[in-house]
C-alpha cells in the first residue's frame, strides 16, 4: 500500500515459491497497479487457479543440470555466471 500511496502506478511481483493462501493471487492480481506476478513451477497452481497477470517460470532444466553436475563431480558454479 505504501508504494502505491507514494504513486508507484506499476509493480512487478516476483517469488521464488508461489504459496498463494487464502487467495493471495486473487488478491494481488485485483491491485491494478501490479502489472505482473513472477513466480516459478516449484509449486503447482492449477491452470483454473491462475491468473493472466501470472507467468510461471520453470527451474526444472536448472535443477536437473545442477543434479548431473554434482554427480559427475563437476562444478556447479559455471550454471549460475550472470552477464554473460
């Protein structure tokens, strides 16, 4: 509310794990002042459940990469180089 009482007119919403509870989408999603929730699939929301102000994003190429990298023994550090 602060934001928005300070005039912010667009916000972007991101999270890790999208635990919406007692319709917390829903209740993001009404702010018209937020334009887009981020979050990603390490939490299923049902394709009903889901908002169009929701982009889900998937880690599951991540997770897989860093599992075979960490068997083979191999460093997991070069899946997260940033600016490049």
């Amino acid at each position: 509310r602060l934001i928005i009482e300070e005039g912010v007119e667009d916000i972007m919403v991101m999270c890790t794990h999208g635990v919406f509870t007692r319709g917390g989408l829903e209740k993001l999603a009404a702010i018209p002042q937020i334009s887009e929730i981020v979050t990603t699939d390490t939490v299923d929301i049902p394709e009903d459940k889901r908002d169009p102000k929701l982009t889900v994003l998937s880690v599951g190429n991540v997770f897989a990469d860093s599992i075979r990298h960490n068997f083979n023994r191999e460093s997991i550090g070069d899946l997260f180089v940033y600016g490049e």
